[in-house]
C-alpha cells in the first residue's frame, strides 16, 4: 500500500515537472522559465491604521531613488514599479510620481527634494519640515517613499530589493514600512542563470505594493 502511495506521489511530481517545462516551452525555450522568489516582507504598521485612506486625500507617489551606484537602474525600475501599482491598485486615488515631481518644481522645491532624496536613508530618515513642504507642494499629506536598495548576484540569482514607506507629510511619522523583494534564475538553460532585472524588479515591486495598507 506505501509502496503504491510513493510511485503515486513521484508520478504526480512528474507531472507538475513535465507540465511546467511544457509552459515554458510553449513560451520560447530560447527565453528560458524565470523561477522568481517573492521574498516581500511587511516590518511596520502603525497600530490602528485605516485600510483606506481619509475621505478626499490621495497617496502621492515619489519617483524612486538610490544610491549613486544604481542610478542607471532607476528609470527602467521606476517604471516597473507603476505598473506594478497600476495594476495592483487601479481603484485607488494616488498620484502619478512624474506628476508628483513636476508639482514639486512647479513650486520650486526641486532642490529641496533632491536633497531630501540624496540625504535619506534608512537610519537617516526625511525630517518633517521638508516632508511637509514637499507633501503640500505635491497636495496630499501621504507620501510613500520608495528606495531602490539593492540589485546583485547572491549565489548565482539575481536580487532586487526596494524599501518603501509610507509617511503622513503633516505629521512628519511613519505609517507603515515593507520591503519588496524577488531573487530568481532562469531554467531550462544549463547551467541555470541568473533571472533578468526585469523580472526580478517586477516580482520585487508587486510585493511591495501588494503590502501597502492603501
């Protein structure tokens, strides 16, 4: 009888296998199948926080930033990330982060938030008078900040990490904090390589925004 019930779970194992080599056949085998990790965490939620935002407010979306060593990343990756958000939160009222940026040089703060972008970091978080500037100019007082954090090689996959948080501008507090994280290779190409940053971004980005409390 456990002899019967092991042939019968390898040969469903078998199966699974098969069936996944055959999608990704059907995909283009010279592209390979992308196995992507979701590694997405949530670390921070103020106690009692709403699941929609207030009557009449908007979540004003910044464009990503990063260290000098992955500004080349940040176009392509602030891309990924929108769409990512437009797909996971359509309904919601937010605002686009080119339309963010461009409030915030129409109000000539564009410095400010240069330096507010170059200056932060995780233990060196914005201070609240240039949230609030910012978060005026912008017209909403939530703001979610999002830091490109880290895109290497980590035992032969590729790794991306974003960190985001959720500030109200007004009070100059945190609300809630998540990492977005994909680490993935590419099979049926031997031996196994790393995924594209691609793919991995945007494993990275719909956990991230797949946390976010609205």
């Amino acid at each position: 009888m456990l002899d019967r019930l092991l042939k019968s779970e390898l040969k469903m194992k078998r199966v699974v296998l098969v069936s996944g080599i055959v999608a990704c056949l059907a995909g283009g085998l010279a592209a390979g199948c992308a196995t992507i990790d979701n590694l997405s965490t949530e670390s921070y939620r103020k106690l009692g926080l709403p699941s929609r935002l207030p009557e009449g407010e908007s979540l004003g979306l910044l464009p990503l930033f990063g260290r000098v060593s992955l500004r080349e990343y940040l176009p392509g990756a602030d891309v990924i990330f929108l769409e990512s958000f437009q797909h996971e939160r359509g309904g919601r009222t937010w605002i686009d982060p080119q339309e963010s940026l461009r409030r915030i040089r129409e109000a000539g703060l564009e410095t400010l938030y240069q330096d507010l972008a170059r200056g932060y970091s995780i233990d060196h978080p914005p201070l609240q008078e240039p949230l609030q500037q910012i978060g005026k100019a912008v017209g909403t007082r939530y703001l979610l900040l999002t830091e490109l954090e880290q895109i290497e090689l980590t035992e032969g996959a590729t790794q991306v990490r974003l960190h985001g948080r959720l500030w109200d501008a007004e009070k100059g507090e945190i609300l809630w904090e998540g990492v977005g994280e994909g680490r993935g290779y590419v099979v049926l190409i031997f031996p196994w390589v790393p995924s594209s940053f691609e793919k991995t971004m945007a494993t990275a980005s719909n956990g991230l925004v797949h946390r976010l409390p609205f």
